[in-house]
C-alpha cells in the first residue's frame, strides 16, 4: 500500500466513522428503507469500485501529476508562482472541474445513465456518498488525470484534493441535524448535507440545482443553487420516480441499471425540464383519477 493510499484510506475511514456515529446521534431525517441491506449494497459497489480502480488505472491521477512535472507539462509550467498560489488555483480548478463534471452528468443522457446509480438510493446517508457505477468512476478518473495533464499541478495538490472531495462527499451525504445558525455560515464556503439533500430530491428541478461536492461557491455563481427543498428536509422524497422498489436495486441491479431501456429526462435544459414536469403531473393525475 503506498503513502498515497493510506492516507486517502486513514482519511476516508475516520471522516466516515465520525459521519456514522453522528447519523446514530442525531439524526435529520428517518430512515425509509432497511439500512442493513442498503449499507450492504453501497459498501458492495464501493468494493467493486475499489478493485476495479486498483487493477486499471489505479491512482492515475497522482501518476500523471509526477509525469507532468518531470516533462514539463502543463500550464504551471509556463509560469513561475509562489508555490501557495499555483497550490490554491489548482485546487479551486480541480473543484469547479468537478462541479461541471457532476452537471454534465445530468445533462448528457450517456453519462446520466451511469449517474442515476447514485441517485437511485431511497434514503440518504453517508453510505450514498459511495454509490457510484465503477464505468463512473473509471470516467471520472480520466477526466480528473486530463485536468491534472493540463495543468501540470503538484502531485501533492492531487492527493490532498482526493483526500478533501472523499471526506466532503461523506459530509454532505450524512443524515445529520445540525443548527440551522451553524448550516448557514457553513454553506456560505462548503456545501452541508442541508444544501447536498436536495440534490437527491425526486422533484426534478430540484435534482437539478446544488451540484457542488466542496465549494458552494460554484451552484452560486452558475445559477444552480437551490437553498431549501420544496416540501422541507424531513417532508421530501429521496430518489428517482422511475425506481421505487428496494427489492430491484439491490447489487446487481446497480451494476445492470445504466443498461435497462428507456431513461427518464433529468437534463438541465429548462424546456426539458418543464416537458418532464409536465409529463409526470399528467402521469399523477392519471393515477388518482
């Protein structure tokens, strides 16, 4: 195991335990769902998604940091920057690449189909944080060593960025309740699990608002920022409308959901939005009549 890897590994365990404990403690929403078998099936795909990073490209991007700086690659390269500052744009350029990475994976119906994996969890907790497709996170890594290739950064910039979008990830996704005077100041920097659970509304525009992982700076400034959820964080529904039943995603189901036919338009084109809210307000209608 190299350096690289315990420490994102010592980070992501302790950052995950607090987040457990905290969710026992105190909790925002109630649970809908078996969490034993929801826990069983988000730490499956997280295993499955280790192994396949660890026998393909492993940690790529870190790599590629190393290459970049012997070659002289990148836009870092071409400059000669107090090393704090090259450090600080780097991250921020890591995070807003993240931020549209996670719009284009709603936008474009071929990435929303791997990203509907992560969305199709009933509840949310910090295990949410880890429900992602493998074929995602073999993409997400190319995307990420591209940027790293670009800009020619620090090997050490990569690692603490992981080491940060890991551990925000399993904040923002944590069932927890926290003081609303503490949520606000907070979220004026970093994105809380008050403003993340949103995200993971089943009411579509408010699936597509509040994208961001690190920084809430980004939702701000793109216009995709959504404070609250319509019908309040303990009032809302968790989820996708096209995938109610627990029993279908179970593992496998994970594995083979970005193959089923037919995909739901969760797109950030306003018209389309509009189509599909209307086509599901005409489908409600339908059935209570």
């Amino acid at each position: 195991m190299t350096a690289e890897t315990m420490i994102r590994f010592g980070a992501f365990l302790g950052v995950f335990l607090v987040m457990a404990v905290w969710e026992v403690l105190a909790h925002r929403r109630e649970l809908t769902q078996h969490k034993g078998l929801r826990w069983f099936n988000n730490l499956g795909i997280l295993l499955i998604d280790i192994l396949v990073q660890r026998f393909t490209l492993g940690a790529a991007a870190v790599a590629m940091a190393i290459h970049a700086e012997q070659s002289g690659w990148g836009l870092f390269a071409l400059v000669d920057w107090p090393y704090w500052l090259e450090f600080a744009i780097a991250f921020l350029i890591l995070d807003f690449a993240i931020y549209l990475q996670h719009v284009m994976s709603h936008a474009l119906p071929v990435f929303w189909r791997l990203h509907r994996v992560h969305h199709a969890d009933l509840d949310f907790d910090c295990t949410t944080a880890l429900r992602f497709h493998p074929i995602e996170i073999l993409l997400s890594m190319l995307y990420k060593v591209a940027i790293v290739a670009a800009l020619g950064c620090d090997a050490y910039v990569v690692i603490a960025f992981e080491v940060v979008l890991n551990g925000s990830a399993i904040f923002n996704h944590a069932n927890v309740a926290m003081p609303q005077a503490i949520d606000r100041t907070l979220r004026a920097v970093v994105v809380t699990p008050d403003m993340h659970r949103v995200h993971h509304s089943v009411i579509v525009r408010e699936t597509n608002s509040n994208y961001g992982f690190f920084l809430s700076i980004w939702d701000r400034l793109c216009g995709t920022y959504t404070p609250q959820p319509s019908k309040g964080h303990t009032g809302m529904t968790i989820g996708l409308h096209e995938f109610r039943d627990q029993s279908k995603l179970n593992l496998h189901d994970m594995l083979l959901l970005p193959f089923r036919k037919g995909i739901s338009n969760y797109s950030i084109r306003p018209e389309a939005t509009a189509a599909r809210l209307e086509e599901e307000n005409s489908a409600r209608d339908g059935n209570q009549a």
